[in-house]
C-alpha cells in the first residue's frame, strides 16, 4: 500500500510538472510576443520596425547565438582539424555579427531571445552526446544545413527589409555567410 501512494505521488507530480512546462513559449517565441506587443505608433518605448524586420531580428539573434554555442562545443570535441579550424572562425565572426546586431536590436527596441530556442537546445543535445568522427561529421553537416538557412534569410531579408539600418546590416553580413557556407561545404566534402 505504501508503495502504491508514492507511486502515485511520483505520477501526479510529473504530470502536474509537465502541465506547469507545457504552456512554456521557448525564447524567439517568448520575444516575437514581446515585440508584438509593443506600440508602433509612438515614439518612445514603442518598436521602432515593422512586425516583419523584427521577426527577421530575433530569428537572426537565434541563428547567430546558435552558430556561436554549437561551435564552441566543436571547438572542445571535435577531432578534425579542419572542422576546429571552422569552429574557430565561427565563435569569431558570429560573436561580433551578433554584438552588432544587439546594438541594431537595442536601437529599434526589438527584443531578443535571451536564450536559445527549444529547436536549437535540441541540436546542442543531440551533437553533444555523438564523440569523435560522428561528432566532427554531424557538427559539419549542422553547419552545412544552418548556413543554407541563414544565407537563404539573409538573402530575403536583403530585398525585404523596411528598415534601412537593419538592410544595411544585412548587406555587410551576407558574404561572410556565404563564405562560410562554401568553407563548411568543402569541409563537408573533404570528409566523405
């Protein structure tokens, strides 16, 4: 009979804790809410861009932040040099791509994820539990897959913007992207 009451127990609070973390938003949803939320039409604390300029922002805060953890966990296991070498360059260039863009983000009032997103944690687990050459083939293909994505937006971001100062950033920031993506790519290549 005892067992069967914190049997019980045990069940109740897991479901009671699930209920509590399901109705969680993860962090671009938790911002894109925040920003929506602010009052366009006035100046002052109001945002400063339109809906879509500051969905691109807070999707291109994720994918930076993103790029940044997912290769500083490379530059701690993997094994190729290459792909370490890649890694490198990533926790550089998207650092400082991601310092401007919090800049640009604080100027506009745009708030961003203050975290990764549930997506990214995800990769993050999952590319942290492979070692060795299963984890050098899967953080290259991630940053094959990632840089498609992010040069795909940035290029639509580049003709759809509102924003002048944001298609400015955009501009300066869409070679690197592309430059890393044929890097990673003949990386990719490389390893087959």
């Amino acid at each position: 009979m005892k067992k069967l009451k914190v049997i019980l127990m045990i069940a109740l609070s897991t479901l009671a804790l699930q209920a509590c973390n399901s109705g969680e938003k993860d962090s671009t949803e938790t911002a894109d809410s925040l920003n929506m939320e602010k009052d366009t039409s006035v100046a002052g604390p109001g945002i400063a861009v339109v809906e879509d300029d500051a969905k691109f922002v807070v999707d291109a805060g994720n994918g930076g932040m993103t790029e940044v953890e997912l290769s500083k966990l490379a530059q701690q296991k993997a094994t190729n040099a290459k792909a370490k070498e890649y890694a490198d360059m990533m926790v550089m260039d998207h650092s400082k791509a991601n310092e401007e863009l919090k800049a640009l983000a604080k100027a506009k009032n745009v708030t961003l994820p203050d975290s990764l997103n549930a997506d990214s944690k995800k990769a993050w687990a999952d590319l942290n539990a492979k070692t060795g050459k299963d984890f050098d083939k899967a953080y290259v293909s991630t940053m094959v897959s990632e840089h498609k994505k992010t040069v795909a937006m940035f290029e639509s971001a580049s003709k759809d913007l509102k924003d002048a100062e944001l298609k400015a950033f955009v501009d300066k920031t869409l070679p690197t992207l592309k430059g890393h993506l044929d890097k990673i790519t003949a990386i990719n290549d490389g390893m087959k």
